[in-house]
C-alpha cells in the first residue's frame, strides 16, 4: 500500500505545501510535489483551495493520505495557529495521525557539516536559535557565543544577523530556500514510520517564545 505524508508550512509568509510518498522497499521518502505559497495577509483565505488543488493534481482525497505534518514554529504566531488548525482538522476528518516538525529542524536538515545550528529572526532584536536539540530565543550575538568552533550555521534569511556574523569566526553558512514544506514532509515521513506520529488532539505549537498577547498579559 502507498504511504502518502502531506505537508504544510504558514509559519511566515512564504509558505508551503508539500506531498511526498514513503517507498516501502528501500524506506526513502519521494517528494512527489512542493507548491509554495506567498501571503502577506494571512493564508486562512487562501490555504484550502490550495489544498484541493494540490490532491486534485495527483487524484487523490484527503482520505487517502496516511498522515499529515505541519511546520509547528517557531514563527509567526498567526501563521502557526493557521497551520496547526488546518493540518489538525483536515487529520481529525480523515483519522489519521499527526506529526509537528520545528522550522529550526527542518532548516538545519538542509546543512551538511557534522555540527549544526540554525537561526530564525524572531523580531525585537532576538532570534530563534537550535544547537544540539536546545532551542533558545535570544540575541543573535549571545547565542553565537555559545557555539563551538567549526559550526554549520542555516537560516532562510542571514540579513538580520550580518553585522554579527561580519568579521566572527563562523564563516560556514548555508541559506536554506523559503519553501520548507518538502523537508518538513521529509522529516515528519521517516518520525512517521518509527511511530512518532500522535493524535491530532495531541499536537500543540512550538513557539519557543510566548505570543505578544500572552506576555502582555502576564506582564500587566
């Protein structure tokens, strides 16, 4: 039987969708098709027609995916929250289960150095940082401190850390596209088949930091 994984990023605006499909025989995953999708408003207007046309393109229904994955953040908090809505209700429709991917996994799959770290913007001069599975939000140059020599550094937009990285001893960085659905459909594929999907009553986001309003509200 075909395994199919589809897969979703809103976590900026420059989104994705993706559908890939596991190989039984050797165990890799075939990425059949990544669409990417841009909004500056917001997806909620858009995503599902994108959705349908995406099946319709390889004839076939919702029912027929085995399971569903989505970018769960760290990002923007709006994009999240459409994503994590999407991908949970279209799972609960189908039955089927659910894997939540973190955008700083999937960027750091597109290094290739044996250490790797990846980082994010995360606004009001921090950012998102992973290193050997701790993810952190902090200043840029902080974080940089902490590393080792000889890091691998992945981000999908190096502009808000040039002047920190001017002159560093990190000079191993590698930009990975805007579209990450694709490798998030990779990822969620292979936890998929080691039985690391859950319910999709269990998935929740990956904010790393609390949302504006949560911490307005904790602060006031």
């Amino acid at each position: 039987m075909t395994e199919l994984v589809f897969a979703l990023d809103t976590t900026s605006e420059r989104g994705s969708l993706a559908l890939a499909r596991l190989v039984s025989v050797t165990g890799d995953v075939e990425l059949l098709e990544e669409a990417p999708l841009h909004s500056r408003t917001g997806f909620s207007d858009v995503l599902y027609g994108e959705i349908e046309r995406l099946l319709f393109r390889h004839n076939l229904r919702v029912e027929d995916v085995s399971s569903f994955a989505v970018a769960n953040g760290p990002g923007s908090f709006t994009g999240v929250r459409v994503g994590l809505a999407c991908v949970k209700g279209l799972a609960e429709a189908a039955g089927k289960p659910v894997v939540g991917v973190s955008n700083l996994e999937v960027m750091a799959a597109f290094g290739t150095a044996k250490l790797r770290a990846a980082a994010l913007d995360a606004r009001r001069g921090e950012a998102y940082c992973s290193f050997a599975g701790i993810e952190v939000v902090t200043r840029f140059p902080d974080w940089l401190e902490t590393l080792p020599d000889g890091v691998e550094i992945v981000s999908t937009d190096f502009t808000p850390f040039r002047a920190a990285l001017e002159g560093s001893r990190f000079s191993h960085l590698t930009q990975a596209p805007p579209a990450l659905a694709g490798a998030v459909a990779r990822i969620a594929a292979r936890k998929y088949r080691a039985g690391e999907a859950v319910d999709p009553a269990a998935l929740d986001a990956n904010y790393v930091r609390r949302c504006d309003a949560e911490m307005m509200w904790k602060e006031s």
